[in-house]
C-alpha cells in the first residue's frame, strides 16, 4: 500500500501561513506557546496544531494571535534599553 501525501501541506508536515504565524512568535524571546495560548485564552495545544497546520485558522484566531504577540511583546522588561 503506497502512502498518499496530506492535500493541506503536500507532505511537508507544515502549511505555509501557519509556519510564518509561528516564526513570527519565535522571534519574540518570550513568547512561548503556553503563554501565548494563555493570553489568547487557547488550549496550548490547539495552538500547536494550528502552528503545525493541523487546524485551520480563521480571523478571529488570527487578530486573537497578533494582539497576544503585542502584549507579550510590550510586556518585555528590557525593550528599549542598551
């Protein structure tokens, strides 16, 4: 029995827009996923599935991503100085 690829990610594992949300909390040092999903009011896991492409977004998730980027981001103790 020969194996079929995903139809979502083409066999990769990964979905392209959900790998740029996830790279987009990388960069932020102390954006872990819990407390990302804490602050989105998300399970931490469903937050893996959607980085990983397993769940598909939808506008509220992703307006609800980008405000708990900004937060985690503000609340950042040395942003700003040297």
């Amino acid at each position: 029995m020969r194996k079929q690829k995903c139809g979502r990610c083409g066999g990769k594992g990964w979905v392209e827009g959900a790998s740029a949300l996830r790279a987009k909390r990388l960069k932020l040092e102390d954006a872990s996923l819990r407390s990302v999903a804490r602050l989105m009011k998300i399970s931490a896991a469903y937050l893996s599935d959607l980085e990983r492409g397993k769940r598909d977004w939808n506008a509220d998730l992703i307006s609800r991503f980008e405000v708990a980027l900004e937060q985690v981001d503000v609340a950042d103790p040395t942003k700003g100085r040297c």
